[in-house]
C-alpha cells in the first residue's frame, strides 16, 4: 500500500512538471510574439524614414525596458486623505504617485521593478479599501497611442499578507490584471510578495540583442541579428543552433580586439581567449561554421571537370553532386586566407561561387551563416572591390570561359561577420 501512494505522488507530480513545461511553451510563443511584432514596427518606420534613427533609439530603449518590468498599482479608497506609504521597499522598487491613482475619493502610488522576486511592506493611511492590481506596463505603439501593446509577464506567486492571491503561473499584461480589494483600517500594515518571469529569463540572449542597437551607423545589421533571432526562436530551432548563433554574434563583437592581439587569424589562439560553454566542451567544431570560407568551382561543358593542383591550406576537399551540366571541387577552410591553383579539364565555362556553409537544422531548413570576404582574386585580377558579406544562398559569382589544360589561381580572404561588416 506504502508503495502505491509512493507511485501515485511521482505520478501526479511528474503530469504537474509536464504541465508547467507545456505552459512555459505557450508564454514563451506569445511573448516572443508579441515583442516581435512591435519590433517589426518600428524598424520598418525607420526603414521608411517615418521614423528617425534618434527616436527609433529612445523607442526601442523604453520598449526594451518595458518587457522586463514588474508593475504593481496599490490604492486607498475612501476620501482625499486616504493613502499609503510603503515603509521596506527595495532600493530597485520605483514608487511614484500618478494623477490618475489621485482624486476627491483616494490616493494611490505605482510601483514598478526590474526583480522577479519582491517583498514589500505599507502602512495604510486613514480608514478605507484597499485595491491593488498586478499586470505589466502601460505602453502605448509609438505610432497610435490609442493602441495598448500587450507588455506580457509571466506571474508566478502573489501573497498578499498570509493570503495567497496567485499560485498558478499566469501571463498578465496591463489590460489583463489581477485584482485584490479589502477593507484596511488607519494604521494597518500589508505585506505583499511577488515572483514572476519575463521574456528575458525565458530569452537571456535578447536583451543583449536588443542594447545592442545603437546610434553606432550599423543598425540594420543590429536589428537584422535581432530579427534572425527571433525567427530562428519562433520555429523552434534546436537549442544548440541557438547557442551557435549567440557564439557567433559574440564573437563579431570580440573579433576586432582579437584580431590586434593574434596579428593573424588563428583558431586555436581564438580557442585560448574565448570563454565559452561550447568551446569548454570542447565542441569547436560546431563552432568552425562561423569562420568556414567556401568556394564552389565547376566546370560546365561536355566531358569537363576541375582538378585541383595545390592548396594553401584546404580543409574540406570534396566532389559534389547536385552539379548539372558540368563537374567540379567543393573547397571550404577556416584559415581566413586561402591560395588554390587548379586545372581546367575540357573546354568549357568554368564558374566560381564564393558563399558561406551550407547549415540545416534538424528539419532541413537551411540556417544562414555569414561570412565577409575581403579580397578575391583570380588569376590576380580582382573580383570585389570591397568587403562584401555573404551567406550560403546570397553568394558572389564569377564566370569565365576556359581552355582545356588551362592553370588558373585564386586567392581569397575572409572574416567571420563583425561590426565592419555592412549588410546591403
């Protein structure tokens, strides 16, 4: 008997864990969701030029905040000498008196905060009711302010005194509060706890996205990453992709200082000066995506083919078969610099896509990975002008007729995607 009830707690216990992961999804999805619509907004005012780069920074900055904040609204019913006054708040608790909680029938202050978990106490002022509401902030779309965005928050426990008022998890915004109302008398003390979770502790890595958006001449390529993010996260992309991409993005910001310091591009030297769970893991290879080069030599014609005669220092060296109408070399490397010399085999068009690597996730669905390509040559004429930042399907061609038995060389460069990278 012992043994059964034994059994049945784990049972229910393990349904109450399910159930809460399945509930976690669904705040995630509609968070997500909801701040990126918003984001979708404004970037695409700036786009348009209705909006400009300094009000698209001081829009987003208080939006980004917004989405982290706890709101608390606590009045005094009763007449114009009704009040409260909050005796322990911490010193992240912002307390301010509205004129909107401030009339003939009561007064009243707004609390907010950036904690997910917070304890307070107030003292009642005269004899009334007391209403306090629980919700998320009041912010209004930049271009109609009649329109309330749903700032969500993930409210996990609310006690008001002994008296718990929430201990299901719920998503609450502004319009969407919880409520609480009794009667207090002159002098009473309340205390009030709160836990909740925000998009940021369900998404760490967005808030770092999102401050990273600042007057700083890149800000398509800020919102872009932001953006990718965000898509990436709404399909369901495998949570080590969203860890590689968060390497990457990392690592576009620290690649600059490296630079300086390794004089030349050097994986292992990265290896030592990175910090990372990934790398810690030792798992670099999932890594190297983000520094991989490729080149893509075919040879198009009849009885024709590319072989290749030397290389600096190839990586990856292979065959592909998806080619039609022709034959040619897959080259990919991580070294950052690459010199091939190859031999064209039959007279034909010979055709050279430099990209990034071909990623899928577990789906299929191709994950882009850029890479800026610096210098290109061929046969030592160059074939960009400028840094020029590709993916695996937005590449750079270079076509050309050959001669069988013909040699000719290439020399490319390329960086990882960084600040001084520049999307077009």
């Amino acid at each position: 008997m012992y043994f059964i009830l034994l059994l049945g707690v784990f049972s229910i216990q393990k349904s109450d864990n399910n159930n809460e992961l399945e509930k976690d999804e669904i705040f995630k999805s509609e968070m997500l969701a909801g701040f990126s619509h918003y984001i979708n907004d404004i970037f695409n005012e700036v786009l348009e030029e209705n909006l400009s780069l300094k009000d698209f920074i001081r829009t987003k900055t208080l939006f980004v905040k917004v989405w982290d904040t706890i709101r608390i609204d606590i009045r005094n019913q009763g007449n114009a000498s009704n009040s409260i006054r909050v005796l322990n708040a911490d010193d992240n608790l912002d307390i301010i008196s509205p004129n909107w909680l401030n009339d003939a029938n009561g007064n009243g202050f707004k609390l907010t905060t950036q904690l997910n978990k917070i304890k307070f106490t107030f003292k009642c002022i005269g004899d009334g009711e007391i209403n306090i509401k629980f919700r998320g902030s009041d912010f209004r779309h930049f271009l109609d302010y009649d329109n309330r965005i749903p700032i969500k928050i993930a409210y996990e426990k609310i006690k008001v005194n002994k008296e718990m008022i929430l201990e299901d998890k719920r998503l609450l915004w502004h319009d969407n509060a919880v409520g609480y109302s009794k009667k207090c008398y002159d002098g009473e003390l309340i205390t009030v706890e709160v836990e909740a979770s925000k998009i940021y502790d369900y998404f760490p890595n967005l808030m770092n996205l999102c401050e990273d958006i600042k007057n700083d001449g890149l800000i398509i390529n800020s919102v872009s990453n932001l953006k990718r993010f965000i898509s990436d996260r709404s399909s369901g992309l495998d949570e080590q992709f969203d860890d590689l991409f968060m390497e990457n993005y990392y690592l576009t910001k620290r690649y600059d200082k490296l630079n300086q310091e390794m004089g030349l591009f050097d994986e292992n030297k990265i290896l030592n000066n990175l910090d990372t769970d990934l790398l810690k893991n030792g798992q670099f290879k999932n890594l190297q995506m983000y520094f991989e080069g490729r080149v893509d030599i075919v040879n198009f014609g009849d009885e024709t083919d590319i072989e290749l005669v030397y290389s600096s220092g190839v990586d990856n060296l292979r065959i592909p078969k998806w080619i039609v109408g022709g034959n040619g070399i897959v080259v990919e490397s991580i070294k950052g610099s690459l010199d091939l010399i190859i031999r064209c085999i039959g007279d034909g068009e010979a055709k050279f896509t430099f990209r990034g690597k071909d990623v899928k996730d577990s789906e299929g669905n191709r994950f882009l990975v850029y890479i800026d390509f610096t210098n290109i040559l061929i046969d030592d004429k160059p074939i960009i002008e400028e840094r020029r930042l590709v993916s695996h399907n937005d590449s750079i061609v270079h076509v050309c007729d050959v001669k069988d038995g013909q040699f000719m060389s290439v020399h490319m460069e390329w960086e990882p995607f960084s600040k001084k990278s520049s999307v077009n």
